[in-house]
C-alpha cells in the first residue's frame, strides 16, 4: 500500500497543502476546529510522520537556490527562472522553509558549487539545492558530493543524472527543435534549393545541443530539401557572433536565420536591422525578453520559441519543496515543461505568460 501524504489529506479535507502542513507541525494559521480534524483524519487514514517533516517541529528547512545572474546576458532567460522562484515562494509564503539565493556569473558556476560545499562540510545544514545542471565535470562532481552530504538536489535547464539529484525539470528542447524546423519549412515553401543559418549556440550546452540537433533530425526525416550551415558562438561571444553573422548575411545571404538560444535571437535580430535586412531574410528566434518581443512584434522575425522558464522554475521548486518538506518523491525523476510557437497574432498574450514587461 503506498504511503499517505500530506497531499492525501489535503484531498480528502479539500484544503491546501499547506494547512494540512501547519496543522501537522504546530504552526499557527489554522483554527483549533481545523486542526483536530486534520490530526483525527491523518490518524484515520494511516498517516505516519517522515524524518523530513518531523524535523520541522525543531526549525525550517533551509534551501538554497542558486543560478546564474539575472544581468547583463542573464536578462534574457535567467531573469524569468528567479522571478518563477520569487513568485512561487511569495504566493506560498509559510512553507516551513527559509530561503537564500545565491547569484553567480558566466563561468563562476564551479565556485559557487565549492563555496556550498564548503559550508556543508563546516556542519551547516542544507536542506535542498535548486541549481542548473552542469554543463562541465567539475560541476557534476561538485555537486554530487552536495548530494552525498544529504542535501536533496532538484537540477533545472538540463539533467545529470550521476549528481544523484531526485528531480530534474527541463524544457522539451527536441520539441523546440523540431517545432522551429516544422515552422522554416512552411515558411519556405515553394522556395527551391533553399538555404537556412542555424545559430546553434554553445555546442558544450546541453539544451543548445539538442535543440539543434533535433533542428537537423526534423529536417532530414521530413526530407526537406533545404540547406543547413551551423554558426556557433553563445554567452559572452556576442560581438564575435555578430561579426560572423554580418559576414555571411553580406556575401551569401541565406533565405532564413534561426537561432536555437536567447543571445543569438537578440544578435540576429539586431543584425538584420543594422544592415537593413529586416524583413527580407525570415528569422525564427528563441525565448521570450523585451527585445525580442519586440522584434516580433516589428516584424524583423517571424516567430519566437516559448520554453516558459517561470513556469519550469516555479515547478522545479515545488518538486524540491515537496520532497524536503513532505518526503514526496516526483512520479517522474524528469520533467518536461510545454514548447509553444509564438506568432504576431498570440504574442501579447504569451508575453503576460512569461512575465515580461515591453515598452515601445
């Protein structure tokens, strides 16, 4: 018989979660009248306490949520998966659990890893660690030993199953592949011998890999006969990619750009304008930020790939919150959020969606 939860009681007294947490724990919040019955009920039903939640009674748990600065590159995609996480942790202020974000720049993920770690083996309890997954083996080795110390991991943007993390929550990054490619090749019907620019970001990122890979895959199973060069060059390459995007947009214009990552949608969309080429190349970008709202809404792309990083963060949260408040392990140890094509026609409505704020 499976193990009563928290959440079985919630259903079955038709409250939140959340009350039936406080009622359980002592915490204020709920009438006595509320209380009794939740405690009867959890009696009836079976409902044993877990180590997790029983530790509570003695102090909150504490999590860390740790990712990349949301300034500067960051704004683009970064900046939505905190504001999932500050949303989520505003509308559920009394979970039983205290908060610390720690920010870090491109190419400081391994240390801000060690400095976790280095708090843990000093004795501070970590309860659970919110965190990308990790593109190079230090950081997966990192934060396997975060893992082994007890803190419960939940990854985001990607998955490292050998970190020994419960959960992790990503984007369906084939999906956006193969819905970016679906959409270049109805775009470019009925042109012959076309020819499209992929920039495929980074190839060492895990999320610009599949995306583009999955980009190629649609394209070659459906046969298309279209043309594919890859133009690679992410974070902190800006002004390289550009270069190369000038270069090749003024001596073999491609019919089509798309850019499988957030960066590369602003820089394509940004070059297309500087060389007075908006409108006449079709352009498919990635993610949803000011500028390239924008830039669909001025017609200088045609459609945006919508991944949703608040909603994936908000999820990968609760699922970490879940696990170190509740002890309910996800169905799934991998989570895939929604990919959705955006269009001129739809556009206001995903960018209220994704919590983005576009003037002008």
């Amino acid at each position: 018989m499976a193990r009563v939860t928290m959440k079985d009681i919630a259903a079955r007294m038709d409250v939140s979660v959340n009350t039936v947490h406080k009622a359980l724990t002592g915490k204020p919040g709920v009438s006595d009248e509320v209380r009794a019955h939740i405690m009867s009920l959890a009696d009836e039903m079976g409902y044993r306490r877990n180590a997790n939640a029983s530790s509570l009674r003695r102090k909150d748990a504490k999590i860390v949520i740790c990712l990349p600065s949301p300034a500067n590159s960051g704004r683009y995609y970064y900046a939505y998966l905190w504001e999932g996480c500050r949303s989520y942790i505003e509308d559920a202020p009394d979970v039983g659990a205290a908060f610390e974000n720690i920010e870090y720049a491109f190419g400081q993920y391994p240390v801000a890893l060690a400095g976790i770690l280095d708090r843990i083996d000093a004795g501070e309890r970590i309860d659970g660690l919110l965190t990308l997954a990790p593109i190079r083996p230090e950081g997966t080795v990192l934060l396997e030993k975060i893992a082994e110390a007890g803190t419960a991991v939940v990854l985001l943007d990607g998955d490292k199953p050998q970190t020994k993390r419960i959960a992790a929550v990503v984007s369906d990054y084939a999906m956006a592949g193969s819905l970016m490619a679906e959409q270049a090749i109805n775009l470019l019907r009925g042109k012959q011998d076309a020819r499209i620019l992929l920039l495929a970001g980074d190839p060492q990122s895990e999320s610009h890999a599949v995306v583009a890979r999955a980009f190629h895959e649609y394209l070659r199973t459906q046969r298309a006969q279209v043309r594919v060069d890859d133009l690679c060059g992410a974070h902190q390459q800006e002004d390289r990619l550009h270069e190369e995007l000038s270069r090749v947009l003024n001596t073999a214009r491609p019919d089509m750009v798309c850019s499988v990552f957030a960066v590369g949608s602003e820089v394509l969309a940004d070059t297309l304008v500087e060389l007075g080429m908006a409108g006449e190349v079709l352009a498919i970008g990635n993610d949803l930020f000011p500028e390239s709202v924008l830039a669909l809404r001025r017609g200088i792309v045609n459609n945006l790939v919508y991944k949703d990083p608040f909603g994936m963060a908000q999820t990968a949260l609760k699922r970490l919150l879940d696990f170190v408040l509740l002890g309910e392990r996800p169905q799934s140890d991998v989570e895939r959020g929604m990919v959705e094509l955006v269009f001129r026609s739809n556009l206001d409505r995903y960018a209220t969606a994704a919590h983005v704020e576009v003037t002008g």
